[in-house]
C-alpha cells in the first residue's frame, strides 16, 4: 500500500473510532437517563448499512459522508410523539439532564484520550535515550550550557526516562513561559544543573512554538542515526536512481557522510545539482548519480532527493498499570491545556492561524502513525479525540457548547430562547464552522504546495 492508501486508511480509520466515541456517549447517557434513542449515525447521507436490534428500538446506520455523526432523540419539536412516549421525549427531560446528555459527547472523548495513553504507557512506547547528541551553535541551549553527551536525569524534579517523555510538559512550560531545569551528567563536564528560561531575552518564537519539537526549538537533538534509508520517497530522485531501504550513504561527491543529519545537511546545500551517491548495500560499495529536487522553505531553496530518515528509537517508555492512569491523566491535561492556549493564541493574533489543520493534513498524519504502529496511531487518536471534544465545547450554535449555551441561558432566565433566536444561531454557527473548515483547507492545500 502506498503513502496515499495509508492516509484514506488512517483517515477513516480514526474519524469512525472518534465519531462512534463521541455519539456513544450522547447515546449511552441518554439510555441511562430514559430518553428513547431512535437512530445512532456514524457518518451522514445515504445509509450504506443499517440495522436493527431485537427488542431494541434504535436504528444503526453508516452513513455515505464519514465526516460525522448523529444521535437522534425522541423529541416533540421533531415530530409527534405518542402519549405513552412523551416521558421519554428529550424535551420533557430536566435541564440537568439534558445537559449531562449534551456534555457526555465531549466527555467521552475526553475518557477516550486518557484510555488510548494509558495503552500506550502499559503497553510500551518506543522512544529515545535522554542523551544529547547534539547542540546547535548560538542556541537557547547553548548558551544555557548544554554539551553533547549530556544525559538528562531530571527535568524540575521529574525523573527523564526517554527524550520524548516530557515533550509536552516542556511545550507546556514554554507557551506559559516558565523556566525548566534540567538535572544533567556527562563524563567530561560533570553533573550539573542547567535552566532554560522562556521568559527571558533569549526566549522563543511563540508563533514557532507548537511547529515542532520543544527540544529543536532550544536547540537540542539526540544522536542522529547512520545515513541509511527506511523509505524512498515514490517518484522521487532517490527512487528514480535505484535506491532501496537499508542503502547506507557513506559519501556526497567524495565527501564522506557522518551520520543522517550530515547526509541531509550536504543535500540541502545543493538544490537543483547533480549529486554522485556512494552507498553501501550488500556490504558492497556502488555510485549512483541523481539530480536534486530544488524546494522553497522561507523564500530560500534547498536540496531534497526523497529519502526517509530511520527510526532513532533505541527503549522502551513503559508503566505499570496504576501508574500509567496518573501518567495518561497528566499527559492529556497538557495536551488540553496547550489545545487551549493554542486557540487562544490564534483568536488574539498572537499565534498564526497557518497552525490549523483540516482534514487533508489529519489524514497525512493518521497515515504516518498507521505505518508507524499502535502506538503512534494510539497518540494521534488522543490528540485528535482532545481537539474533537474542546472544539465541541466552544459556545457555536449546531455544536454541543452551542446547546450548552442555551441551556445556560435558560437557566438564568428560566425559559428556553426562542425558536426564532435558535434559527439565527444555527445559522450563525453553519456559517462559522464553514469559515473555519474554508481556512482548515486552505491551510491544507498552502503545506501541500
């Protein structure tokens, strides 16, 4: 299977397991709370399948569009109830638990996410040894005092397994711009303790901030793996001139290569040229010449010839079982918390609104973390099962907040707003998630070009 076939898999994929999470939840708590269901959607149009139950009268569909999903309730305002029915009629029910049933959506992908790290903690996650490998000249890092070879043991206090157990943490730490301090051995320059301060002069680019890792954004990376290949790019130079996985790079024009970043760094250097390759395959040595892709980043060009990096993951970050759930918990919470700043950030212009991503990025992404195993698809399903359940909350008539909003509203007021006012609203909400949805895609199409 293809790049492309991946992303349609992973695409649909996680859009069904997160749009059957969000509606059961609807679904379960309106069960529980004796609201009659009439029909579970997952996906919206012309029902491809649909069943039903014995003894249970609710319809199961899947639906034509995969973008979503319903719950239909038993309602007076959709249609005649029968008078046997009305006690199960979602508007007979109490405030209370009308909102419980509206909330339950965002709720569950909320448990969703803690129960997918909690997975991925007991079961294990590749990762890297908290060592640095290398310090970029002029860096936060460097001139905080970070050396290659440096293992990092604690971060404020924290115990460091692996490099990317507190990616989150740190992002968080950063977008709040606390400091972080790390607790560091290396055998040539001792223990020491080491503070990054985002606060400071020296801090980072908040727009940067979520673009990539906290560590490359300080200006350190963990060793970098031998220049050979995982994956040839389809169509691309590399493919063209013959290369195949497990290729070793030893040498760019008779300049040896001495490691991957080495290797990227030569290639960059040369867009658009003709590149004479030695590799190594078979523990046999051959040339083969290629000529550079030329790619703009920036306004400047750089060298690209289609090669995928291996994998640098050299342990394993695992917890037992009761430790994984405060573990999961706390993780999710950063990814929560840095979702939140995030949007907020971009609603007061102070993050560019380019960190959005639409669908066609999400299924990119689902089709890497397919290829890359359960538990990198595990860790995109939270991280979209968090966005999914937040954008739900946000206060937009059609949403789950929307109805919250209402529900608030009658609260204070004491009567439901009119129908009049909800026909706005609703109408106000179509024409904000489609505004979003327009920039989403335009964001997508921007990254494609």
């Amino acid at each position: 299977m293809n790049d492309f076939g991946y992303s349609v898999l992973g695409f649909l994929l996680a859009i069904a397991i997160l749009v059957a999470v969000h509606e059961y939840g609807h679904f379960w708590v309106a069960r529980k709370l004796g609201v009659k269901v009439l029909k579970f959607s997952i996906g919206f149009g012309k029902s491809l399948f649909k069943w039903r139950r014995k003894n249970d009268p609710t319809e199961y569909s899947i639906g034509i569009i995969p973008l979503g999903g319903f719950v239909k309730m038993l309602d007076e305002r959709e249609g005649d109830v029968a008078p046997e029915e009305i006690h199960q009629a979602f508007n007979r029910k109490s405030l209370a638990v009308r909102s419980a049933i509206v909330a339950a959506g965002p709720g569950f992908n909320f448990l969703f996410a803690i129960f997918a790290i909690w997975l991925v903690f007991v079961g294990g996650s590749a990762d890297i040894e908290p060592i640095v490998g290398q310090v970029v000249e002029k860096s936060i890092a460097e001139n905080a005092g970070f050396k290659a070879g440096d293992v990092m043991l604690q971060l404020d206090g924290k115990a460091v397994k692996t490099w990317g157990q507190h990616q989150f943490y740190m992002l968080h730490q950063a977008m709040k711009g606390n400091p972080l301090e790390f607790s560091v051995a290396n055998p040539a320059y001792g223990s020491r303790t080491i503070t990054i301060d985002f606060g400071g002069p020296n801090g980072i680019d908040q727009q940067t901030v979520v673009g990539q890792p906290i560590t490359s954004l300080i200006g350190i990376w963990p060793p970098a793996p031998a220049a050979k290949v995982s994956r040839v790019v389809e169509n691309s130079p590399a493919e063209q001139a013959g290369l195949v996985a497990e290729d070793e790079i030893l040498a760019i024009d008779g300049v040896i290569v001495r490691d991957w970043i080495d290797m990227a760094r030569q290639i960059s250097n040369k867009p658009g040229a003709t590149l004479r390759l030695t590799i190594l395959r078979q523990q046999q040595q051959r040339d083969v010449s290629l000529v550079a892709n030329s790619v703009t980043v920036d306004g400047k060009q750089y060298g690209r010839i289609g090669l995928y990096r291996p994998r640098l993951e050299n342990t394993t970050l695992r917890f037992g079982p009761l430790e994984s759930i405060w573990q999961s918990i706390d993780y999710n919470w950063r990814t929560t918390a840095i979702t939140l700043r995030s949007l907020g950030r971009m609603l007061s212009a102070k993050m560019s609104s380019e960190n959005l991503a639409g669908p066609i990025t999400i299924a990119r992404l689902a089709g890497q973390t397919v290829q890359s195993g359960y538990a990198d698809f595990l860790k995109f399903l939270a991280i979209i099962s968090v966005s999914l359940g937040l954008l739900n909350l946000l206060p937009i008539p059609i949403l789950d907040g929307g109805h919250l909003l209402y529900f608030l509203i009658e609260a204070i007021t004491g009567k439901a707003p009119s129908e009049k006012i909800m026909m706005w609203g609703q109408q106000i909400g179509i024409a904000m998630i489609l505004m979003l949805m327009v920039l989403a895609f335009y964001n997508d199409i921007a990254r494609l070009l």
